[in-house]
C-alpha cells in the first residue's frame, strides 16, 4: 500500500508475530528505561509485577517493527503522532504477539495530494490478552495525476 | 520523589542530556523501525525527509531514559499511559536533546493511598526547537500513614 486510496476506512492489518526474550527485556532496559522491574529479575520481584516485564516503550516499539516488517507500508508515508497510549497488561519474558491494526479514519486534503489516515491499534498476547492499544495518525500521500501526454507537433 | 504528595502541580523536572549519535540511530532503527529514512542514509536522501532521522520510538524511549536516569523518581510509580504523543520535528544525527516534564494534574484515590498523576513532557533539541511532546499518566503511592504505636501491656 502506497497512497491513500489503498487504505480506505475498515482495512485490516495483521502482522506476524514477535516473541519477548529474557535477554531483548533486558537490552532494551539498559539502553532506555532502566528501572528495576525491567532491569533486574530479583529486584522485580519486590515490585508492583512481582516479576520483570517489558518495558512499555520496548513493546511500543515492537508494534511499530511488526508493522513495517508486515511490508504493507512503502515509504513516503510519516507518522504524525499517537494517542490514547495504554498498557493495559504487562509483558512476560516469554511472551508472543502480534498486532492488528485497522483504518478508522481517513480525511484527504483540500486538493486531495495528501489524506491524514487514523489506525486503531492493537496488540495481543498468546493468550489473546490485549496488552498495547493506540490509536495513531500517519500522512499518506495520494496518487499521482494521471499526466495527459501532449504530442509535440 | 516516591510519593504523590511530593509532586504538586507546577512541580517541574528538567533532566540531563543526550546525543543521538547515527550509530545509535541505526541500531534502533535495525531493531525496531527498519524504515530507509531511519536505516540507510543513502535511501533516507530520497525520502521526505531528505537525510537520515531517529525514529520517533526512539526518541521516545530516550525521553524516558532521560527521565529514569533524573534519579526523581523512585520505584513504586508506573507508567499508565500516553497521550497526544508528537514529533513536531525530527531528530537528525548529532542532535542533542534535553526533556521537561511538569505536573499538571494530581488526582488521589478515595482512599489516599494513591493518585494519578498527569505530566506534560516536551523534548527540545541543542537549538532550542521543541522534537517531541506527551501528556503522560502515573500512578503514584500515597504516604503510608503514621501506625500509632501500641504498648504492650
């Protein structure tokens, strides 16, 4: 999918699957978000988890790698911004998901070069356990004019 | 800071620095947004933005390191989620970045024991231009309350 018209309200992406390792948990902890309950697996276990979990912008991040690597987005198109960011379970070493995402808005510019897309997104555990939501909006562009080939004279 | 009555509305953090230097670019973007403008600075040239940028996930893990390493904020609090979430410019090789968050919500539960705290982070980078923005909720212990000592008889 290139331009906007490929993406009209209702389509649904579903990517493959990502699975969290003890080890990625950890990496990513160090380098961005090292507090205890992601960074250490005895200090967690006096946390509110009680155990170590994935940091939420380590599984922000997976989403947003699912998605590229599903291959339905060529480039051209930028993300401008994402809300209602929740984390409503944690992630477990261990854990698999994958991410579905839907078209629910699409609003073209005035001269239609252009249409700010909104997707609902979310992701689920093996379970089937929701455990990442956002809804987020990208810049598509629009497909080019068909140019009318002028012969020369 | 560990409890919510030590963090009143306007109360404001101001972290350390941080550099993104193109190595770390890649490395992210290999790892978990493996589009060409974040990749390849070969491909990012042809892209919109005309030269390798950070991924916006990226920056957004660095502001929560930033936060994290402040040494404000003791274990016990957790991240709820994320709002208006945006990357009103991009973060190119060699930027230096800087974040500031304030209070500006501080809501208690019935009980006291706990509250749900509102911050407004913004991320600037070395020229003072505002790179990323959210409107994040934390939810924070309460003070645990004075046990009255009884003796024994």
């Amino acid at each position: 999918m290139r331009y906007y018209d490929e993406m009209p309200v209702g389509t649904v992406l579903e990517t493959a699957s990502y699975t969290f390792t003890k080890e990625a948990i950890l990496a990513f902890a160090r380098e961005y978000d090292p507090q205890p309950f992601h960074l250490d697996p005895a200090a967690a276990r006096d946390s509110v988890f009680r155990t170590l979990v994935a940091s939420g912008w380590h599984t922000a991040s997976v989403a947003m790698k699912l998605l590229v690597e599903s291959g339905r987005f060529e480039t051209g198109m930028v993300g401008l911004g994402v809300d209602e960011l929740r984390w409503p379970r944690p992630v477990y070493p261990g854990d698999t998901v994958r991410v579905r995402s839907e078209a629910v808005g699409v609003k073209p510019s005035r001269s239609g070069n252009r249409a700010v897309v909104r997707w609902s997104m979310s992701m689920s555990n093996q379970r089937g356990e929701v455990v990442l939501t956002w809804s987020s909006l990208q810049l598509v562009p629009g497909r080019p004019r068909e140019t009318t080939k002028v012969d020369s004279p």
